[in-house]
C-alpha cells in the first residue's frame, strides 16, 4: 500500500460504465525534478485528520492525504487534466469546486 501526499489536489467524477470518483494529484517540481502528478485508482472512502485533512482510500489500498486548503491545481495539472478530460468524451469532469459535502459523498457511484 502507498501513502500520497500531494501538494494541490482536485476530485475527477468519471461516468461511463464504471463511474466513480479520483483524486488528481500534483507535486512542485525543483530545479533538478520538474512538477509530477499521479491520479488514484478510484476513491472507496474518505476520513478527516485533526490537521485540516482528508484521506482519502483508493481500490488498490492506496491513501492520498490531501490539505483541504490545497483544492486546486496549477498551470502544469490543469493542462493535464483538461486533455484526460477532452480524449475522455464526455466521461470525465474536474470539480471545480470542493464539495461541501465531501464527507457524505457516496464515491461509488451506482449505475
């Protein structure tokens, strides 16, 4: 099991015949390591920490411990994101926005 700890963060609703939720990661780059992004396996569940996060569980296993003032992307993960979502047709959408309900979220999504 790998622990994420991304430093921006948005949720990706994926329709189709398998819809549920992803959380798309991106990390700074340094002058030696350039930015990087990863996306989860799908969310199965999610909890908060007393440090004003989330963590969120993928089907692999995998946790993604993400800021809550950290909701958002850069330049570089946009870019990322908005060409997964236009090769998608029409079964991927980016949340702009966090959730209010984010706790309450049923993240598989039933057909």
């Amino acid at each position: 099991m790998s622990a994420y700890y991304p430093d921006l963060w948005k949720i990706i609703k994926v329709t189709g015949t398998d819809p549920h939720y992803r959380i798309f990661g991106v990390w700074h780059g340094t002058y030696v390591r350039g930015e990087s992004w990863r996306m989860n396996s799908g969310v199965v569940g999610v909890s908060e920490t007393d440090n004003d996060e989330y963590i969120f569980e993928g089907y692999t296993g995998s946790t993604y411990t993400c800021k809550k003032s950290r909701y958002g992307s850069n330049t570089f993960g946009y870019g990322i994101m908005n060409r997964m979502v236009r090769e998608s047709n029409g079964t991927m959408e980016i949340l702009e926005d966090m959730p209010e309900d984010i706790m309450n979220i049923d993240w598989i999504i039933s057909k």
